[in-house]
C-alpha cells in the first residue's frame, strides 16, 4: 500500500473503555502514481552510479531539488555510497523510492537522511529489498556510538515509511520528532547487541506504527515526550531492549497510547515505563496482547530507574494505564518477576488495571510480583488511595492456567555483535503470531 488515508476517530474505543485513538487522517495526501505521473527524478540522471563508490549524496540532493515541489525520486535497484549526507528539506507532494541499497562510507555524526519541514511525503522501497546499511561496526569495534543515525525525520506531517530495511546504524536507526499524521509500517530493522543503538524512537502526534521488526539491545518501539495520539500494534522485538516510555523527565506529556500485538523475544523487557524523578504525566495508556519469552523483565514501570540520572522532580504521574492480556515466559521469575510496578513515592500512579495476565518462568518454580505506590486493580496494586507505599512483594510457586504462548518462526537463535559486519534481512512474513501484516509487503 503506497497511499493510505487512514482515520480512526472517536469511534475507535477500546474494549477496555480507555480512548487511544489516532486523532485523524495519517499517511501522505497523494499517492506515489499521482507523484510520479508529475515528475520522475532519478539518482542516475543527476550522477550516482551503482557502484558502491561514487557517492550518491550530491545526486540525491539534486533530484531532491528537481522533484521537492512534487515527483518521486528514484534510486533503483543496485548497490550506492553514501559519503556525504543528505537533508530534505521542505517541498511537499514528493516521494523517495528506495529500491536499491545504500552503503554508509561517511564518518560525520548527525544524521544519513535528514527528512524535515515538508508535508505529503512518501519514503519507502517499492520491492521490499530496498535497504540502508550503516557498518555500524565499523564505530562499535572501537567502543564508539559516534557515528550517525540512518533515518530522521522532523517537522513532517501527512507521510509514511514503509518497506525498507533498516541495518547497522552507528546510533540511532530511526526517529521521528515533532511529526504528526504519519504512517510506519512493514520495516525490518537490525542492530548490533549494544545499548543506544535505538530501533524506531517517536516524540509526535496521531502517529500509526506497525508490523515492524527491531533487532538491537535498546528501544525496541519507543515512545517519548512530548507525545499523543500514537498506536502501534504488530511489534516484533527478536532479541531487543524492547519497547517502552521514556526516559521521562522534566515536563513530561504523554497521552493516548496504545500498544496492541507486541511479540518480544529475548530482550531487557516486554514493555517499561522509565524515570527517574521528573514531573509531568503519562496518562490513557494501553498495553494489551503481548506475547514474550526469554525477557529478564516483563511487565516493568520503574520510576527509580537507575540507568538516568535524578531529575528534580517529585516523579512523573501515571494515571489510567491497562496492562491485558499478556502471556508467555519470563527467563527468571525469581530474579526479576513479570510484573514490577515501581511508582514515584511523590506522585502514585493511579487507576492502573492489570488483567488477563498469565507469565511464568524459564527458570526455576517460583516467581514474584511487586508494587509500590501504584492504586488500581489485580496482583499487588493497593485496591484505593493516595498516599505512597513501601514495595510489596508476593511470591508464586504454581503456574497460572493458560501461560502457554506462540513462538515465531524468526526467532534469533544468537544476538549480532558489534564487531562484524551485520547482515541485511528479508521482511518477515509475520510480525506478531497468528496475524498478517495490516498492509501486504512490498514484492509480495
């Protein structure tokens, strides 16, 4: 699907009565054919060569500038050096065809596509193969995130990302900041086993993700501040950090977030909400449907979170957050059981329900739940009040009925490291078990 228009309104309410809903349209105005039957500007008629030599930055930015105003640029199938980097900068009613694979040889930090200030925008690879790789090895090997992110995109409304491959960044694969009304969906994404390597990172509005698979040890899908109106369903974590919210700090702003059908393997944790003091709220959030095994956490709120630093603050408000349906192993139940809620003593979090919850452990017969300063219901959330709590843990040594949960066909049977070259993968078939991705894959 090369055009979507998609709009779920305020008849999208979930079964659990919380409202996490898109806000409007998303996805670009115009479709790639009304784009293209405009003006067609490829990277070989501006310079670039598939060689994997010459340096497609200075072509790219030209078609750019000959299709900005509305065209599709093209850099077709084969092979292309990325030296120099490249922002797109405004125009609207244009799209970015990436059906070749771009090879990072630059060594500047910032970013390898810069996409900012523009509206009706379209990058994605009409077969499915098309592919940047970053030899973020090349940095990790010597103990160094310095290198640049892949993909950013900034100020943009009205656009998607869909069907390319994302592999190797030296940090950070792909973030959308302060972007509204967009589109991500079918997108691989491969990392090296190393933190602050985030896969897909998004601090915007009316936001839809999905069908998209993270491989790293950071983010897997996560939200930050400021932030609202975003759903992502169809998340498939295989060997990642996983997904979450935050870091939160000072003034946070988040609202309406759902996350539906995510399948986490062998990560940090299914889902983490993480601060560590801050102020501000996170509020009308949903988690349900999430299948994991082999995740040292599961369930996972930390407002102690020892990763940040202390931040002035008496904590981040949480309030109105449903955790359903999760099912699946932990790696250790005793170590770190599946569910830790951990408020801030300075601001309990409120109205949290968690139901049909179902995990159990790879390792040993017993696992924990612990709460601390969290109000609601089910496990060991304190049924009504106001005032903060010391933790409270309660211990299981019998398997709760209906645990048992899918596995994928993809699974990773070993982590990527960071000191060889990562290979570029084909899209999976499935991102969660059981479902087709919402839009078909390119090529498919």
């Amino acid at each position: 699907m090369h055009f979507s228009q998609i709009l779920v309104g305020a008849t999208a309410f979930l079964s659990t009565g919380v409202v996490a809903q898109l806000s409007g349209t998303v996805g670009p105005k115009t479709s790639v054919a009304s784009k293209t039957a405009k003006k067609k500007c490829s990277v070989l008629d501006y310079g670039a060569k598939a060689d994997k030599t010459t340096d497609l930055g200075p072509p790219l930015a030209s078609a750019f500038a000959a299709c900005k105003t509305g065209g599709t640029i093209v850099i077709p199938s084969g092979d292309y050096a990325l030296k120099t980097w490249v922002t797109l900068n405004g125009g609207s009613a244009w799209a970015l065809q990436i059906d070749g694979i771009i090879y990072r040889t630059g060594t500047a930090g910032g970013n390898m596509i810069f996409i900012e200030h523009t509206s009706d925008v379209e990058v994605f690879s009409s077969t499915g193969k098309g592919a940047i790789q970053g030899n973020g090895y090349e940095f990790h090997a010597q103990g160094s995130r310095s290198g640049p992110r892949i993909l950013r995109t900034y100020d943009v409304d009205r656009f998607s990302v869909h069907d390319l491959i994302l592999v190797d960044s030296p940090a950070f694969h792909f973030s959308m900041d302060t972007c509204k009304n967009g589109e991500v969906y079918n997108m691989a994404i491969r990392g090296g086993n190393w933190g602050g390597l985030d896969g897909v990172d998004v601090w915007s509005t009316n936001m839809w993700i999905h069908d998209i698979m993270v491989t790293n040890k950071d983010e897997c899908v996560t939200v930050k501040s400021p932030s609202t109106n975003i759903l992502i369903e169809n998340i498939y974590c295989n060997w990642s950090g996983g997904c979450a919210l935050g870091s939160l700090g000072a003034n946070t702003a988040i609202s309406k977030i759902q996350y539906k059908n995510v399948y986490t393997w062998n990560s940090n944790q299914m889902m983490m909400i993480k601060s560590n003091g801050g102020s501000g709220y996170a509020e009308d959030l949903v988690f349900e449907n999430f299948i994991g095994h082999g995740n040292a956490y599961s369930l996972d709120i930390d407002q102690y979170w020892s990763s940040m630093s202390t931040i002035a603050g008496d904590g981040v408000k949480l309030t109105n957050v449903t955790m359903k349906n999760w099912k699946g192993t932990e790696a250790n139940g005793a170590q770190r059981g599946p569910i830790k809620i951990a408020c801030a003593d300075g601001a309990p979090c409120t109205e949290l329900t968690i139901s049909d919850f179902a995990m159990w452990t790879e390792t040993g017969s017993k696992q924990t739940y612990t709460c601390r300063s969290g109000y609601g219901s089910g496990f060991c959330l304190k049924a009504s009040g106001s005032a903060s709590y010391a933790a409270v843990t309660s211990t299981v040594s019998a398997a709760p009925s209906g645990y048992s949960a899918a596995t994928m066909a993809d699974d990773l049977k070993t982590a990527f490291g960071t000191t060889v070259s990562i290979p570029i993968p084909t899209m999976p078939a499935s991102f969660f078990p059981g479902a087709t991705p919402i839009s078909a894959l390119a090529g498919s």
